[in-house]
C-alpha cells in the first residue's frame, strides 16, 4: 500500500507540501484532511485529547503515533512513552521531532515488549476497519498488556451520516472504506471503523473487556478506558 498519509506528513514537516491531503470515500464528496492536525501542540489538542494524556500510566504505547505529536506530550510529561506507526516515513519525520523511542510495525505484527497502556486517539481503534477486526484487535491488544493494563482510546457514532438512521444490511454501519489523495497519488482503499459506545460495549464484554466512559463531548465522540477481565 503507497504510503501517501505518510509523504503528506514528511512534506509538511520539511516544508515541502505541494498540495492537499483528500480522503476519498463511499457516502460522499471527497474531503479534505488538514495535515497540520498531526503537528499540533498540547494546548491546541481537544479536551478530549487532554483527558486521555492524563490518564496514561506505566510503559504506554502510543498507536498511530503519526507525527508524534501525542507521544511528545507524554514526553513533557515524563512518562515512558513509545510511539509505533506503520508508516515509514512518519515515523521518520516522529524522530526528527525529538520522539525518543520509536517502533516502525504494524500493531497486528508486533511482538516485542509489554505496556501498561496502550493509547489510541483520533479514532486510532478504526485500524481493526470491520468488527470482526476489533474483536482480532483485543486478542493482539491482551498480549501486549502487563497485568492491570489498559487500553484507552476514542471513537464516534457516525449515524448522524444517515439522519440518525443508519442502514441496516450484512456490513455495520461503521465500517467505512476511505482512500487516501495527495499529489496525484492514491492509496490502495481500507476499511476503518467507527463504532458506536453501545456496540463498542457489547463486544468488549463478549470478549472479555470492562469498558469505562472517560468522556464524550455533543458530536457524538466518545473516550474510553478498556480492562481485561
């Protein structure tokens, strides 16, 4: 798969960018991804962000990490933070940026070390793309905790897509194929999910999670702390 997430993030931090970030989907118009969302500082984040940054403990794993921006804060806090992307050249731009500890893996290929949280924001859990994923997700994401770990992560209900009446048919709602535009390249299309908090709850349950509300703001985006049973 083109790394093109990655090539708009390594020409934004060299000053380099030649054009917009687009994200192609199947419901609508293209849109417009803003990369300088990827560099942003503590005080720039959501509150949203600013509560899952202060409950993360321990050895913490930052998934997706992007352009690092998460793990920095973490960094100024003086926690043991360890950023991973599957991206090579975000996670070249992570180290540029004064990352210290940085992993290029795919989360589902790695196996090495243990973490007390796992972190994954800016609806990171939507790489398990489709709910049979998530479910592969929490096998992987087990594994990889110490005992008492936790995994900490957001998601949205997109019903709002459908005036609240999302379709009912073989695939959830919230499985959702995007593809990535910039300069003239195109990523192969993948699936990312977006998972509502009653969905979310149910399958953590099945598969042996208690979830935790942290936090939910009016459009529907939702903070959660997940623990295995």
């Amino acid at each position: 798969m083109k790394d093109v997430l990655g090539a708009a993030i390594s020409d934004y931090h060299n000053n380099t960018s030649t054009g917009k970030l687009w994200v192609n989907n199947k419901y609508g118009p293209k849109e417009e991804m803003p990369v300088d969302v990827y560099f942003r500082n503590m005080e720039d984040m959501p509150e949203l962000e600013w509560v899952a940054l202060h409950q993360c403990r321990g050895r913490i794993l930052d998934i997706g990490a992007g352009a690092g921006s998460h793990a920095l804060a973490l960094q100024k806090m003086g926690l043991d933070i360890t950023a991973l992307d599957i991206s090579t050249q975000a996670t070249k731009v992570m180290k540029a940026r004064g990352v210290e500890k940085v992993i290029h893996q795919d989360f589902f290929q790695l196996n090495e070390g243990t973490y007390d949280t796992l972190l994954l924001l800016m609806n990171g859990i939507g790489l398990s793309g489709t709910l049979a994923g998530l479910k592969t997700f929490f096998t992987k994401a087990r594994s990889l905790l110490n005992p008492g770990g936790q995994l900490i992560f957001d998601s949205s209900d997109i019903s709002y897509l459908y005036d609240g009446k999302p379709p009912k048919g073989p695939e959830y709602y919230g499985e959702v194929l995007y593809q990535y535009e910039y300069r003239n390249q195109r990523s192969d299309w993948f699936k990312w999910l977006f998972i509502d908090r009653k969905t979310l709850t149910a399958i953590a349950m099945r598969e042996g999670w208690q979830t935790e509300l942290l936090f939910e703001d009016p459009y529907d985006q939702y903070l959660v702390r997940s623990r295995p049973l």
